[in-house]
C-alpha cells in the first residue's frame, strides 16, 4: 500500500481531488480544522492510523481487508431501555 508522507498529507489530497479548500471542506461539513486533527490524532491512539516504515502515516494493515480471502462478517445489535 503507497502511504503519503502523513496522514494530513493524504487528508489534503482527497480535499483538494473534489476541489476544497480546508476553510471550505469545514464549512460544507460543518466542522473547524482543529476537530479535524483531533480526530486524526485520536484515529492514531486508537491504532487505526499507525507510522509507516517511512515515517508517513498508514491504516493499520489489521484494519484492511483482503477481498482476495472468504471474509466473515458478523453483527450484534442490541438495545438497552
């Protein structure tokens, strides 16, 4: 998998593929920029965003399916009153 040099870095490209700037991408989502890297950088404690080899910033490999393997999906819903 090809990681840029972060994840704000991949962030910004997806930004600017559908034409926004940040102060746009917020206003369409109705989010400010500091939410924004908070939620990168609780995606990285989470371990869902980890360092690459490289120093950039990835998905976590544990997180990425494999289409090419049978997967199993399961689901439990539940409701509390």
């Amino acid at each position: 998998m090809k990681t840029l040099a972060s994840f704000g870095e991949f962030f910004k490209a997806k930004r600017q593929a559908l034409g926004l700037t940040l102060r746009e991408f917020c206003v369409k989502h109705k989010t400010s920029s500091p939410t924004i890297y908070n939620m990168m950088s609780k995606l990285r404690k989470l371990n869902i965003l980890i360092k690459d080899d490289d120093k950039g910033i990835k998905v976590n490999p544990l997180l990425v399916l494999d289409f090419n393997k049978p997967i199993q999906l399961n689901i439990s819903i539940s409701h509390d009153s």
